[in-house]
C-alpha cells in the first residue's frame, strides 16, 4: 500500500476548488458574435446575423460594458448581459429584438438568454470599426502601403496589439479566413457605448 504524506493530500484537496471554478470570458467568435475582452475585464462585442438568400435580412449592434451589466447599441441603447457557459456563451438581451432589422432576425430566446457556440478562440484585447474608406493591413506600423489585404468602412476588426498610435488588428472574412496587419488611429474608431 501507498502512503501519501498528509501535506500532500490536503495540498491537493485544497486545489481542487481553483480547478472546478466557475467558467470565464474569453475572446473570440461566438456564431454571429465577436467578443473581446479588454486586459481590464471589460467586453467589446459586434453582434451580426442575416437571413436568407438573395433578398436577406440582417441584425447587427454593438455591446460594452461589464459583461454582467453591459450596454447594447445601434440606433438605440439596451442593457444586456453575457455569461461564460460550458461550450460559449450565453447572451441576454431582453429588448435584443428591437434593434433595426432584429426582429425578424433574432431569436425570441435574446430575451432570456441565447446560447451561442464558440467558433474560433481569438486573443482579442478590444474590437474597433474601421471609419477610414479603405485600410490597408500593413506588416508593421512603419511599412508603406502594398498591394496587401485591406478592409473597408464600418468593418469592425478584433485589435491583437494597440502600439503608439497604431492597432494590431485581425479581419475574418465570410469564408473565415482571417487576416492580420497595422492599421492607424487615423483608419479606425473605438467602440464607445452611448451615455445613458
């Protein structure tokens, strides 16, 4: 027979609560739901779903906040929540289907919580939306502009890195296909949640 040292048996006892702890927040793609989670806890998010072919709908908003009291926002701000679950997330929006295009869109469950798969796990620090025409993803912030992949107006990216003046961003296409590149403040802006 085995003998463990006492010390052992209660280290290992003591451990195990840090291991069956609840699941966190992590960055990354969530069905039709960007996340990021900013280095202070905080969520950035861009919700966006159509439907159809052809002729489509689509729903699409922004979120921030603390993700148990955070703001969701296009036309008009709602308040909202996001929770970790065991395969994703878990997004709350009671009034979720009054955002533009949402109701024929969303499912009614946003009212109560919407179980939303992850997708892709990403290191995402912040998302930003490109205010610029066109910007290219360049190597690094002193490159000059190549014939490199570019985003567009009102994309919204996941930022990997901010540098003196500059975001690492990330841009995934609808084929998932991701690309990566510098970008300059000039080029994007900050998700800011209206002031209720």
């Amino acid at each position: 027979m085995i003998r463990f040292p006492a010390v052992v048996l209660l280290s290992l006892c003591a451990m195990a609560p840090a291991f069956a702890g609840s699941p966190v927040l992590h960055s990354g793609q969530y069905e039709g739901l960007m996340l990021a989670v900013t280095p202070e806890q905080q969520v950035e998010g861009y919700y966006s779903e159509e439907m159809g072919e052809g002729v489509t709908r689509g729903c699409a908003f922004y979120l921030q906040g603390q993700p148990a009291a955070l703001t969701t926002w296009l036309d008009a701000a709602y308040p909202g929540s996001v929770a970790p679950s065991s395969d994703g997330v878990t997004l709350t929006v009671e009034q979720g289907r009054q955002h533009p295009g949402c109701l024929n869109v969303l499912m009614p469950e946003i009212a109560t919580g919407l179980d939303l798969t992850q997708t892709a796990s990403k290191k995402w620090i912040g998302l930003v939306k490109v205010s610029a025409d066109k910007a290219y993803l360049l190597k690094n912030p002193s490159a000059k502009p190549a014939k490199r992949s570019y985003i567009v107006k009102n994309d919204v990216v996941g930022v990997l890195a901010f540098k003196d003046g500059w975001a690492q961003v990330e841009f995934i296409n609808a084929d998932d296909r991701s690309f990566t590149g510098w970008i300059s403040q000039e080029q994007y802006s900050r998700l800011s949640a209206p002031k209720s």
